[in-house]
C-alpha cells in the first residue's frame, strides 16, 4: 500500500520564487530545524492516505471524469502552525477553482469509503519544520497559474521522504488527459 495525496507542483520559475522565500528563513536566525528539500516544495489538495493498487485505479479512474478549468494562485505571505512547528507559505485569497477541485477530489475519496481530513482546508506550502516563524510576514507576491494537478506518491527514504508523480492530471474542460 502506498501513501497517496494530490498536490499543485509549482513549475521551475515559481519553485525558484518559493525557495528564495525559503532561504530567506535561514538568514539572521538560528534554526535548527528541517527544511523542505527543493524537490518537494508542493501544495497539497487532498491527502488520500494508504491506497491498494485497486483503491488507486479507482481513485484515477474517478478523478479522469473530474471537470476543472485553470486558475491563478497567489502566494502572498508566511507564516506558522505554532502546534507543530511548520513555517508555511500561503495565499490571502483561495481561488474558487481550488475550493472546487479540494471538493471534487474529497467526493472521489469519499467513494472509497476513505478517512480523508475533515478539516477546514487551508492550502499552504510547507517550508520548514520545527522551525517558529516569529510572525505572519507578507511578502512580495508570487504568481502563480495552475494548469494541473499531480496524483504523488510518498516514500520513506534513508534521506527523509521523497515524492515521485503517479500522475499528471492537466486543468481545462476535461481532465482526463495524462501529461
């Protein structure tokens, strides 16, 4: 079994945007934490857990029939979970279209009876870990247009967790189309 999630991964140049921001947290402050390895940098949609290869295809097969148009992110400041220590990069405004495909997705995830996070959703991008940002800190703003989605897998490694793409899913009409 597999752990499984949905996830926006940004593309070259918003990465480089993210982990400047990233960087900036090293500079003038003792840390002692964990960052995100470049790598990983993500927005999670939806975490689906451990999946069978059967739940999986399932799952594929559900959201292939999902409808959902491109949209514009905005990343726009930092901050933290104090609880568990996780410096965050988020968004002031979450677009529709997101609130749409989290929902979407939660609905195909339900179908299989899954014990998915009942939580209010709040995309963020994990930067670093035990780590406490002193306070909310907005930042020049970050661009960001979504034309997919990825389907992620999550490996334990000797070197910390590493995703690798299940699959690509693009954002127009249909979104049935591999990339």
């Amino acid at each position: 079994m597999s752990k499984l999630f949905f996830a926006l991964s940004p593309e070259k140049k918003v990465r480089q945007q993210i982990i400047k921001h990233q960087n900036q947290l090293l500079q003038n402050r003792t840390f002692n934490g964990r960052m995100t390895k470049e790598a990983n940098i993500h927005l999670t949609i939806v975490y689906l857990g451990k999946l069978s290869i059967n739940q999986q295809q399932t799952m594929i097969n559900c959201v292939d029939e999902l409808k959902a148009s491109p949209f514009l992110l905005q990343l726009d400041h930092m901050g933290n979970f104090k609880h568990n220590k996780i410096t965050w990069m988020g968004l002031t405004h979450i677009p529709e279209p997101l609130v749409t495909l989290h929902k979407q997705l939660t609905i195909c995830g339900e179908h299989l009876d899954l014990a998915l996070d009942k939580r209010h959703f709040k995309p963020h991008i994990t930067l670093a870990r035990k780590f406490n940002l002193d306070k909310k800190t907005q930042i020049t703003p970050i661009n960001w247009p979504i034309k997919q989605f990825v389907l992620y897998e999550s490996k334990q490694q000797h070197d910390g967790v590493n995703y690798s793409v299940v699959k690509t899913f693009k954002l127009c009409q249909s979104v049935n189309k591999e990339g």
